[in-house]
C-alpha cells in the first residue's frame, strides 16, 4: 500500500491514540522493525497488503468513509490542504453531535489491553434495525472520562462538545 500525505496523516493521529507511539504499532501489529511505520509515514517504504489491512482495521466502515471524504477534501479545497487530520477529527466530533441527538443512537464503553496500556473506547453508533447495517464512530477517552460520564458527573453530549480538535 502506498503513502498518501494526506492519509497516513489521518492514520498517524488515530495509531498515536489507540498504541500511543508509532514503534508499538510497528513492532505489534505490522511486525516489523520499530521505526518501519515511521519510514512509511516519510514514504520511504510500502506496506505489504496485509499491512495495508492492518491500517484499514484501524477505523470502522462509518470512520473509513470518512476518512476518505476528509482527503478528498484536503485534496481539493485549497483552504483545507494538508490539514486532512484536521478535517477527518472535526467531522467525527460534528457527527458524533448529530448522532447524540438521535433517537436510534447507543454508547458504550470497551475496554482493550494494548501493549499493557488500558485504552479506553467510546463507541457511539447508530442502529438502523436492519441486520448488518450499523454506522459506528469510536473515540479514544481516557478512564477519568469514562467514570465521569458513567456516574453523570459529566454528559456525552457535553463531552463532545468540548473535544479539542487540533487546526
């Protein structure tokens, strides 16, 4: 697979916050040497197919739409030019907003064991009732959030409203 600029920009942020440095998710999960994903994100290596897969399971369907919408953006509005990541965090939360509102709208939490880290995932999704078809976005929190949201000490909606999205 490929280096696109402004995809392995998208997929640097999402690796940053799921493994928390880019050598754990060279070394775990594209099995290679610890700076091999680093050399990808400076274009001097291709991934092999099972470890563009790998990059792909990184999102949901929902988020790998995205994605593709928010470099297609970069790509074509001069004003959003290399600002990719920015373009594909800003729509999750914009969504994410919309979708607190509907009524078909569920959240959970799950917890993953990543390298001995404990990375915490809000998943927030809409059912359609129809079997199969789901729309799912997933945000990195950490504990601190989950308990407040869980206790009500602090409410979904206002969460996302206060996400921080890097320019």
């Amino acid at each position: 697979m490929a280096n696109d600029v402004d995809f392995s920009a998208i997929v640097q942020d999402v690796v940053l916050q799921k493994y928390g440095d880019t050598s754990v998710f060279s070394t775990q999960v594209l099995l290679e040497a610890p700076n091999f994903f680093d050399q990808w994100l400076a274009g001097k290596v291709e991934l092999s197919k099972i470890q563009g897969h790998h990059l792909r399971q990184l999102f949901t369907d929902y988020e790998w739409m995205l994605c593709q919408k928010a470099i297609f953006q970069s790509q074509t509005i001069p004003e959003l030019n290399g600002r990719s990541a920015y373009v594909y965090a800003n729509a999750k939360k914009q969504i994410a907003k919309q979708w607190l509102a509907a009524e078909n709208c569920e959240s959970a939490f799950t917890k993953e064991q990543v390298q001995g880290r404990a990375v915490v995932h809000l998943r927030i999704s809409l059912n359609y009732d129809l079997w199969g078809f789901e729309d799912v976005l997933d945000f990195i929190v950490p504990e601190t959030v989950r308990s407040e949201i869980e206790t009500k000490q602090l409410d979904l909606l206002t969460w996302v409203n206060n996400l921080k999205i890097e320019a």
